[in-house]
C-alpha cells in the first residue's frame, strides 16, 4: 500500500513537472500578456501604471477605459466617423481647373463606415486624365509626392480631422498623410518654357516656393462719435520666385509670351520680386508692387535678355 501511495505521488510530481514544462515553452514561444509586457517594460513602470490604475477605478467603470481597439479603430484610424467638414482642399498645379474643392463635395457619405473616394476618380472627376506624380500637402505642412505609376485602385482619400487623409495598401504607412489641404498635379505635358528649358507649374510649385503678400490696403471705419479705426486687408499668394528660374538671374529685361502668342517685354526694375503663380485657373507673373490688373496671365514662355 505504501509503494503504491509513493509510486502515485511520483507520477503526480512528473505530471506536475512536465505540465510545468509545457507551460514554461509556451510562454517563452508566444509571450502572452503579461509576459510580454514584463519583458518590454520594467516592474517599476507596470508598478505605477497599476497604482495610476487603482486610482482611476474609484470613479470610473472599467467599462470606460481605453483599449487598443479605442486607439486603432477610432482615435487613430484611417477613417474617422462623425466629423463635419467644413474645410476646402486647393487643387492645383497642371489641373484644368484649379480650384477649392469642399470637402463634402468629395466626401458626402461620411457617417458610413469605408467611406472613401479612390484617387484616381477624384482626379478624373477634375479633369485630369495622365500625370507624373501627385504631391499632398497637410495643415501642419507635411507632403508626400507620389509618381502616377504608384496610384492605384487602392490608393484612397478617407475623412479625416481638417481634411481628408490619404491612404493606400500598396505605399508604406508613413505616406498616410492626415489633414491633407493642398493637392499639388504635376502632368506629363510640359508647356511652360523658361530661357529654353521646358517645365510646368505643377513642377515649380513642388519645388521651393514664397508666399506674398499683394493687394495690400488700409481700411478705416468711423462711428457716429467720429472715433475710427484701422485695419490693413491684403491677399496671399503662392508662388516661386523668377529671378531664379531664369539663366541670367540679373536680366536688362525679360519677354513673355501668353498662349494667345502676344509677346510683353518688361525691364529689369518691372520684375523686382516678380514670381510665378497659378492664380485661378492660369499661369501668372505676379508683381507684388503692381495691381492685378497689371499682372500678366495665361504665360506659355519667358526669355531673359
């Protein structure tokens, strides 16, 4: 009786041992929580991690905490829902018609889950066919140009904070651009000439660019005691400086050419600050002195004498 109670106790213990044994390799091969947090993260930090824990529990249901699904699915997602859009995206570059685009022109079925408009029927919808590349451009000054060959039937723009966001399954994470405001369309035709070197707006505009300041005015309003005050309105304006862009970037003078063939010659001290813009739907010289009525339009060369 007593070999048998010591023969039961052994193969308890070797049960015990190799059950021990499977446990220890599973934890080792697939490192569950919390295991992979004890080997990410020290005892000190989960320590106070769960005291913080402890203390938000006292008011607050488990329920109401975040998960990671809060943060993917919702906080961080590629989409997110139940957000009105009251911004506009400038469309611009080699486009047909540059133009603000609201953004619930493009997106009007936001509050359904895989809302999205694929790139290349945003483009098609704005007349734009072929292209080399497109660049967005975010609110807080991010971009990312991507060449045509790249854009395809998954590359898409979703509703996102400030914006839109773009997203593809085929370009890395870090090209998922969030609170995308300008979309730049270099086109494969190149019908701007600069002292014999053939470019497009769309390309200039990629490129380093200058925000002026034009059409500035002081304004005044006076109330019925006679006290006035004062304000200053003005445009902004981007483009990119001709000086630059030209061979001599010192010309005597410089000849233009708009796409009617007329020919403009301007002097030296005319172009003073001078830079190249798409001002609605047109490739314009912008002089910042000068008023817009003296600006030149529809520009398809410029030489430099």
């Amino acid at each position: 009786m007593e070999k048998k109670s010591k023969r039961w106790i052994l193969f308890l213990a070797i049960g015990l041992i190799l059950a021990l044994a499977v446990i220890a390799l599973i934890l080792i091969t697939t490192k569950p929580m919390p295991v992979a947090l004890l080997e990410e993260y020290s005892l000190a930090a989960l320590w106070e991690e769960g005291i913080q824990m402890n203390k938000c529990a006292k008011c607050h249901a488990g329920a109401d905490f975040h998960t990671c699904t809060d943060c993917h699915d919702d906080h961080g997602a590629v989409e997110m829902a139940g957000i009105q859009f009251y911004a506009v995206i400038d469309l611009t570059g080699d486009v047909p018609d540059p133009s603000f685009i609201r953004i619930n022109e493009i997106l009007p079925d936001q509050e359904n889950v895989g809302t999205h408009l694929t790139v290349k029927d945003f483009l098609v919808q704005n007349g734009v066919e072929e292209y080399e590349s497109i660049t967005f451009i975010t609110n807080d000054g991010g971009l990312t140009t991507i060449e045509s060959d790249y854009i395809d039937e998954t590359a898409m723009l979703v509703p996102y904070v400030d914006g839109v966001r773009f997203a593809s399954e085929t370009l890395h994470a870090s090209s998922w651009l969030k609170g995308i405001t300008r979309i730049i369309v270099v086109g494969v035709d190149t019908p701007l000439i600069i002292d014999g070197a053939e470019t497009s707006i769309g390309r200039l505009l990629i490129g380093e660019t200058i925000h002026l300041v034009v059409e500035d005015a002081d304004v005044m309003l006076a109330d019925d005691e006679g006290n006035r005050s004062h304000a200053t309105t003005a445009n902004w304006i981007e483009g990119v400086l001709l000086a630059p862009l030209l061979e001599n970037p010192n010309p005597k003078s410089i000849t233009i050419t708009d796409s009617s063939g007329d020919k403009i010659v301007l002097s030296a001290d005319e172009i003073v600050g001078a830079a190249l813009a798409m001002d609605h739907d047109s490739v314009t010289l912008v002089l910042p002195d000068r008023g817009r009525s003296a600006w030149l339009v529809d520009i398809t060369s410029i030489e430099s004498n």
